[in-house]
C-alpha cells in the first residue's frame, strides 16, 4: 500500500486497529528513529534503546481498538517512550546493584515455588478484573496505572479533561478492589500488593 494511500494518522490508527501490517509499518517508519533517539539519550546504550523501540512499538500493535482514542499519536508515542526509558532504567539499577526487589516481604512464610504460583494466580486474576472494566476506565486504567502517566497526559492523548481522567481512574480502582476481595484469599491478595 502507498504511503500517499494513507495520508493522516487517524486513517492509518484505524487500519492498524484492524491488524492492517502495511499501515502498521508506516507509523514504525516515522516514529523509529525518534523514538531510538529519545531512548538513546535516557539509556545510553544502543542495544537498550534498540530493545525499547521494540516494547513501545509491540505495545501500540497491542493496542487494537484502543487505537482508535488516540488523538496525540506522537504525544502518545513520545510519552510511552518516557515511561518505559524510566523503567528500564530502574530495572537496570536493580540489577546493577544484585538488589532484590522483593526483599521486604520475605517474612512472608511461602517458599520459592509456592510464591511463583501465588504470583501467576494473582497476575491473572488482575487481569480479568481488567478486562471486565468498561473501554474507558480500562484505557485510562492502562494509560495512568501501567503506564505511568500522569493524569493530564492521558488527558491530552484522550482529548478530555483531567478531571475525566480521574474520575475513570477512581472508578477503575473502586472496581478492582471490589473485584480482587470477593475473588481472592487473603495469600493471592498480598502477592498483589507486589505487582504494582
């Protein structure tokens, strides 16, 4: 497909949105090399960069329909970018120093193979707590919580108030606590409290 054949973003989201590679690889072929560059200046490694570039662009394809609520591509692009150099960075610092992340909880009396079931359990459970909130809450959810954005950067990506976006954001929490105590034993429910 030419790329005259796909004049805006809008068009391009959209086709992205319904698995259309050929659109997919003209967004890659725009924002690749600044996001690289970006990466680059907060990682200083290329191989680190490289593989950031990689997670954001794999993150929007990830994206389907969601696609679609994106009103900022290069905002949105820009911000993930941000988000992920910081916690790559800290993932470095953590493994840099041999720190463990979990180390305050080990006066909790699971051992090694009980923890690592007790953790998919959870992490699945989250995330069928996820996928049954409304498409709103659940994008703001994602944007702010996973994402770590800030409110009145998903706001600009979503082209609504912030004030929006904490109202989602209260409504997804409220869901999810709600969802996680009736569907959990108190075990899973502590293993949660590391996820996030």
């Amino acid at each position: 497909m030419p790329i005259s054949a796909l004049n805006n973003e809008t068009e391009l989201l959209a086709r992205i949105s319904n698995r259309d590679e050929s659109a997919f690889k003209v967004i890659y072929e725009l924002y690749r090399a600044q996001v690289f560059t970006f990466a680059l200046k907060y990682l200083r490694s290329t191989l680190q960069a490289e593989e950031l570039v990689q997670e954001v662009f794999l993150k929007l394809w990830k994206l389907e329909k969601r696609l679609l609520e994106i009103n900022d591509l290069e905002n949105y692009i820009l911000t993930l970018s941000r988000n992920k150099s910081f916690s790559m960075l800290r993932r470095m610092k953590l493994e840099a120093k041999n720190i463990e992340p979990l180390a305050d909880y080990q006066d909790f009396p699971i051992n090694d193979t009980e923890e690592e079931i007790l953790l998919n359990d959870a992490r699945q459970l989250l995330n069928k707590g996820i996928l049954l909130l409304p498409p709103k809450q659940k994008l703001v959810y994602e944007l702010c919580h996973q994402e770590g954005l800030k409110y009145d950067q998903a706001a600009k990506i979503l082209n609504v108030s912030p004030e929006t976006i904490k109202t989602h954001m209260k409504l997804a929490l409220r869901f999810l606590r709600h969802y996680l105590s009736k569907n959990t034993d108190m075990a899973i429910l502590l293993i949660l409290f590391r996820l996030h």
